[in-house]
C-alpha cells in the first residue's frame, strides 16, 4: 500500500530518514512522560498539584512557550550554520532539561526545567525540514515527512505502556533519567557525521543517488531564483496563513488530547492506572497508520490539501461524540478516532509549505509556521485544565478542541480551492 523504498537507489536518504524517525522518536518521549505524571498521585502530591487542573496544565505550556519562541527566532540558525550542528545542539540542551526535570525539587524548578527543554526542541525542529528539503526530491516529501511523524506519534504509543510501569515500579523521577540517557545516545548519529547537512558530504551516497537529488536540486534553484522577490515575500502570501491557521488548529487538538488523554480515561472513563498504559496507547498506534496513509495519498492524489479537509472533517464530529457515549469502549474508539485524523494532517501541512518555500528560507519558514502555532496553540492545555477545574468535569475542554477542528476545516477547504 505504501511508497517502501528501493534500497538499491534510495539507500542513503532513506538510511538518514530512518535514523531521524528514531531521533525524533527519543526527542518526543523527552516531553511525552508528563501526561502519565498528571495521574500519579506521588508527583501529583510531590509538587503540590493535587486538585490544581490549571497548574497541571500549565507544565505543558511552560514547555511550548519557550519551544515556539525559538522555533521563530532561532530557526535560521539551521539555514546559516548547517541543519546537522543546529540539530545536535538542540538535542543536547534537551537532554540536559529532561535531567534536570528529574531532580527538580520544587514545582517551580520543574517549570525552568520544562522551560529548557522547549529551547532545545525549538532549536532542534526546524531542522527537519530542512533535512527533507536537501534530501528529497519533491514527490518523496509527503511520505518523508510521514516517516519523521511516524517517530513522533510512535512516542507516546510506547511511552504510555512504559513510563505507567516505570512509576509503578520505580518511580515518576525514572520516567525523566531513562529518556534523558536515550537521547545522549540519539546524538550519535550527528556526532559521527552520519547524518550530514546534505549528499554533497556524506560518505554513504553513491554517484546516481547524488545526481539524482542534484538534479532536481538545480531545478528548484531555478524556480526559487526565477521569481525571487515573490519568494522572500512568502510570508505575505495567503497561502502561508491558511497552512498556519490549519496547523495551529491541528496542534491545539494534539496538544489537548496529548496532555490531558490519560487523566479523562482514568478520572472521567474510570479506567485503572494498569490499565491506562496500554488504553492510552491505542490513539498514537492509530496516528502511526493514519500518517503513512495520508503522506502516501497526499503523494499520489497530488491535492494535498483534500487528505487534510477530510481528516479535520471528521475529527470534530469524533469528539463532539465523545461526551454523549456511555460506553467507556466506545469513548476509547472516538478518542482513538479524534488522534489519527487530526494526525494525517501533519505531513501534508509539511509537504506545502516545502513547496512554498525556495531552500534557503525552509529553516526560518518551518520555524516561523511552527512556532506561531505553538506559542497559539501553548495555551490549550492550560484553558482545558481551568475549564476542567471551574466546570468539574472534562467536557467543555472537549468542545473546545472541536471548535478548534472546525476552523481547521474551514482554512484546508481554503488551501484546496486554491489548488494546493
């Protein structure tokens, strides 16, 4: 069903592919150990958050305010000094606030803490376009950009099952240590210089692999530099504001469910902490199938933007669902649901924006769009868990995310009448 590789032409972009989705895998375990952290009662009790919905809350928006202020203001770093330095000092400093999360004596202490790893996940995201930009022709950059959400998304599925039994077995601190020595390892493959900036250094390309992206390389030079005024002015550009709008749309039901998933199912849906690791799981297993398939379509359909007004279409109507269900099974199939679809989104947003944007501005693009709609999309989980607190009960932070999914239809249907 899907675009596999053949190895015997690809091999090298697609060897620096999936040691990037391994990357990103490890970089998203680093921020994903504080949704299981909300319904322990030892951390909960530790840091003084018990019945505090809207602090909980904001150690999520302590990580993405910092995290898409660099995004916008640091990501040219990657156009000037080389995605492979910029990556590895993002990955770095992330390590070093996922150790110091680990020891944070104080809720404040983890705030700073949370505060440094969203500069270190800022410097180190805008890189990957980047990497996808020099790396791939543009036919490949749906499923490319499908591969790399597959490391992300694969995060949290193994990250539910495995930090509940951490806790359980350990304690809330081990869910910080384990990630941060696993990312210490994830800097191996920038360190070694087998992910380099681009095939022109790199040691493990062959010749018809390095004229094959060459080419198509001198042919986006051509494009970007034969209108280049237009170019730098992207930003200015309608198009640009619709992929942003239907990403912060996108972010903000991701970063909604993604923070407050575990503690609905187990405060609302009345599921067990042991069973709430593999329960939890089942809406990132989802997402891992919905991106392949849509970077795939979005790949041969060639209107990208038709995969992603189907997706934000249903993912509305999903949770709108939610509240109405008795069944448990059925909350957990909605919410299941409501994850995937609004996760086909993400490597179609990226696919259009790449082809927006001529090569030396994909990094300062990339972090532009990323970090507006974080810093927007910060704020959800903070307002969920203040309307989980004033209200009592998690449905009106539900609704708000539906909200959200309409706008995201609204703006796709937008990009898909302009012929995107």
């Amino acid at each position: 069903m899907f675009n596999l590789p053949d190895f015997k032409v690809k091999k090298a972009r697609y060897m620096i592919i999936y040691l990037m989705v391994a990357m990103y895998f490890v970089v998203y375990l680093q921020r994903t150990n504080i949704s299981i952290l909300l319904v322990d009662p030892v951390f909960l009790e530790y840091m003084g958050l018990v019945g505090k919905s809207g602090l909980q809350g904001f150690i999520m928006t302590a990580f993405l305010l910092p995290y898409a202020f660099t995004n916008m203001f640091v990501s040219p770093l990657g156009d000037k000094i080389g995605p492979r330095k910029t990556m590895l000092l993002g990955t770095l400093i992330a390590v070093f606030g996922t150790l110091a999360g680990g020891i944070a004596p104080t809720f404040l202490l983890l705030l700073v803490s949370r505060l440094v790893l969203g500069v270190g996940h800022g410097i180190y995201y805008p890189t990957l376009s980047i990497f996808v930009r020099n790396w791939f022709v543009p036919q490949e950059r749906g499923i490319a950009n499908a591969l790399i959400a597959v490391g992300g998304v694969s995060a949290p599925l193994v990250a539910m099952p495995l930090f509940t039994w951490l806790i359980g077995s350990y304690s809330w601190k081990s869910t910080f240590f384990i990630v941060a020595i696993l990312g210490m390892i994830a800097t191996l493959p920038l360190m070694l210089r087998i992910i380099t900036d681009g095939p022109d250094d790199n040691a493990h390309i062959t010749d018809e692999e390095k004229n094959l992206i060459a080419a198509q390389a001198v042919q986006q030079r051509e494009a970007d530099n034969s209108d280049q005024g237009a170019m730098l002015n992207v930003f200015k550009t309608l198009d640009f504001w619709l992929i942003t709008a239907s990403y912060l749309a996108y972010l903000s039901i991701w970063w909604g469910l993604f923070t407050w998933l575990p503690q609905y199912l187990m405060m609302a849906r009345g599921f067990s902490l042991q069973s709430l690791g593999w329960i939890s799981s089942l809406p990132y297993a989802c997402a891992v199938v919905a991106v392949l398939i849509s970077g795939t379509l979005s790949d041969r359909l060639g209107k990208r933007a038709l995969v992603c007004v189907v997706g934000l279409s249903a993912t509305p109507l999903c949770l709108l669902a939610t509240p109405t269900v008795s069944s448990s099974y059925a909350c957990v199939l909605l919410m299941t649901l409501s994850v995937g679809l609004d996760v086909a989104f993400y490597p179609i947003a990226w696919a259009i924006l790449q082809s927006k944007l001529p090569a030396n501005l994909i990094g300062a693009g990339s972090g532009m769009m990323n970090g507006i709609c974080n810093l927007c999309s910060a704020f959800t989980p903070f307002l969920m868990g203040l309307l989980i607190e004033s209200t009592g009960h998690y449905d009106a932070g539900i609704y708000l995310l539906a909200g959200f999914g309409l706008m995201g239809v609204i703006c796709s249907g937008a990009l898909l009448k302009r012929g995107n």
